[in-house]
C-alpha cells in the first residue's frame, strides 16, 4: 500500500502552467465530483469515449462512477484537471491511475476535453503523472491504447515513451517509461514531498 494521507485530498494538489500561460489545477476526485465528472465523459466526443476506454460507451456506468470516486482502494486513483473558465470551474480533462508494488509498476489513462486538446494540456498532465509514479517508488510507467489513436499516440512519442505491443491484444500498443527519480529530484513540489514521506515511513518500518 502507498504510504499517501488520503484524509485532506487538497494537499495532493498540483498547479501546472501551460504554455499559453494559463493554470491548469490537477486534484483528486472527490465525491462531490461525480455530477460534473460524468457530464465530462457524456460531453466527449464519440471517437474520445472510444479511445479512452477502448470500445464504445457514452457515459460511466454506476460501478465504474463509483470507482473513479472512491480514490486510493487497491491503490486506484482518479484525478480531474481543472480550468476557471468564464468564472467557472471546468474539467478539460482527467486521467485514472495504479500503482503496482510487486512489479514497481504504475499504468495509467488520460483523457482530454475535444475543445482542449492542443493546448498542452495532455503534456502537462503526463509530466504531473510521471512525478506520481516517482513518488510511488514506481520504476516503470505505461500505458496502452488503440493503434488507431493517432493523438495518444503523438502525445506519448512527444514525452519520451518508447513504444511496444500490447500483451495479449493486437489492436492496442502500449507506450512506456522508465521512472528513476530520488525524492529530491522529483520536479513536482507536492509530489516530491510525498516520496520523501514515503521514504521516512519505509526506513522506520525497517528499523
């Protein structure tokens, strides 16, 4: 299990910049968040949902919902991206991840508001993951998608993942990462706190 505190959510909570200058706020989900997550998902695009999840749906079902909601069993976790927008806060997008302790191993799914991709908004997100794995201890992250999925696919080339088939499924390739980061050498403040933490708690348990 991760050694995170999951009773206040907000100190997991990042700001990121954008190219364009503007903020862009990664945070858990919480339960209040279900309305306007689903809403999300039912407002992307047909071609969206189905790469997201890899076959067609047009919204999250109870079960699936409930899961996205309920962050940090089996170290599961859901985090939404957050823009004010006319005044507004508005999800552009959101991204699902795991951590594995026996393999060190860390997978993930983003998905991206239509009206917002190619803003940077997809790189930012994949940086501030990558921070999460360190913290986590993980030493690989990926994750697949269809081989048709041309934007996922542009975006994992652009941040450095090497790219390989997908065990087991011949429509979907999967893009990797080596992780090797020090607490100290995790970009993300947040993140970077958290894996010192974490190393704490392990060198206490061992002692």
């Amino acid at each position: 299990m991760t050694a995170l505190r999951l009773d206040d959510l907000r100190q997991h909570s990042d700001v990121l910049r954008l190219r364009s200058g503007e903020t862009l706020a990664v945070r858990f989900v919480e339960l209040r968040d279900a309305e306007a997550l689903q809403a999300y998902f039912r407002a992307l695009s047909v071609r969206s949902r189905y790469n997201r999840f890899l076959g067609a749906m047009s919204e999250l079902s109870p079960t699936e919902l409930d899961h996205f909601i309920h962050i940090g069993e089996r170290d599961r976790f859901s985090v939404i991206a957050v823009m004010t927008i006319d005044g507004v806060d508005t999800i552009v997008g959101e991204a699902r991840y795991g951590f594995e302790a026996s393999t060190a191993s860390f997978e993930f799914g983003v998905s991206i508001d239509d009206r917002w991709q190619g803003h940077g908004i997809g790189t930012a997100l994949l940086r501030n993951l990558e921070c999460r794995a360190a913290a986590f201890g993980a030493r690989r992250l990926f994750g697949d998608t269809l081989r048709s999925n041309d934007v996922m696919i542009g975006l994992a080339r652009k941040s450095g993942f090497d790219f390989m088939p997908s065990p087991g499924d011949w429509k979907l390739v999967r893009f990797e990462k080596h992780v090797d980061a020090a607490p100290q050498e995790i970009p993300c403040a947040s993140w970077r706190l958290a894996a010192a933490s974490r190393e704490i708690a392990a060198a206490s348990f061992l002692s």
